[in-house]
C-alpha cells in the first residue's frame, strides 16, 4: 500500500491494526511509565476515531469494527470474545463497576445498548437498537424494544 493510501485510511479511522496492537501490548506490559504512555495514546487515538475503549477492557482477540471505532463505547469492565463483530454507535456499559461479558462470534447491530451484569453466549446475535438488559442465550438473536429473545433450535 503507498504511503497516501495509507494516510487516507489511517485519517478515515478504518485502520484500527496499530490502535489493537498497542492495547495488547498495554496488557502485557509490567512497566508503569510505558503503560500510562501507552493508556495517553490510545485514549488520544479513540478519541480521534470517536469511540471510547476503557483501561481494563478485556478482548480474547480484536473485534471486527466494520465502521471502525465511530462512537462505540466499551466499558473498562466487559470482556468481549474473538471474532465479535461491533457495528457503529454500540455502547456497552457498566452498571455498579458489572458489566456484560460477551461470548465468541457475536454480532452486535448498530445503535445496540447492553448494560449490567450480563452474559451474552456466542455466536449470539443482537439487533441494531436493542437495549438488553438480561442474560442472552448462546445462538440466540434479540431484537426490538424491549429485548425478545428468539431462539434457534
């Protein structure tokens, strides 16, 4: 890829490869100075693309973000699984310092709310504008408002 090409993806916010490699990096590193400098740019780098991703956020591996990281919040409580797809605008919030742990495989549809103490099972998938607020089976899709939970069997 030429240099221009690069700068245009990387000022569109489609290129998230460096964003998740300093956030893995930031998990393991032990030292306290290239941490916080570390914790400073990321928080500068989702501030730019308009999303936010906490400190403590725990990742099996990096999200597919079809729409990078335009105004997707990911609290410093979730943990989220490989391979989840985020769509634009998905705010998964903390309720009390709890927040939801999603399974592997998940897709989780623009302007989606998942907030509290929940579980979301794999391969699990939520409809754009859903607030969910309830435990969500394994191969299951929620949609509308409030949340039903239909179940593939």
């Amino acid at each position: 890829m030429r240099m221009r090409e690069w700068i245009i993806d990387w000022s569109k916010g489609d290129n998230l490869g460096l964003f998740w490699r300093l956030f893995f990096l930031r998990a393991r590193t032990g030292r306290k100075l290239l941490r916080d400098a570390l914790t400073f740019t990321l928080n500068r780098m989702a501030c730019r693309h308009g999303g936010y991703v906490g400190n403590g956020a725990r990742f099996a591996g990096p999200p597919v973000l079809p729409h990078g990281l335009h105004g997707v919040y990911i609290s410093r409580y979730a943990s989220v699984g490989a391979r989840c797809w985020i769509y634009q605008n998905v705010t998964i919030g903390e309720v009390n310092r709890k927040a939801p742990a999603v399974g592997e495989g998940c897709l989780i549809g623009a302007g989606a709310v998942l907030v509290g103490d929940i579980t979301v099972g794999d391969h699990a998938k939520i409809g754009a504008g859903a607030v969910v607020f309830t435990d969500v089976p394994a191969y299951a899709t929620v949609a509308a408002q409030p949340p039903r939970i239909m179940v593939r069997r």
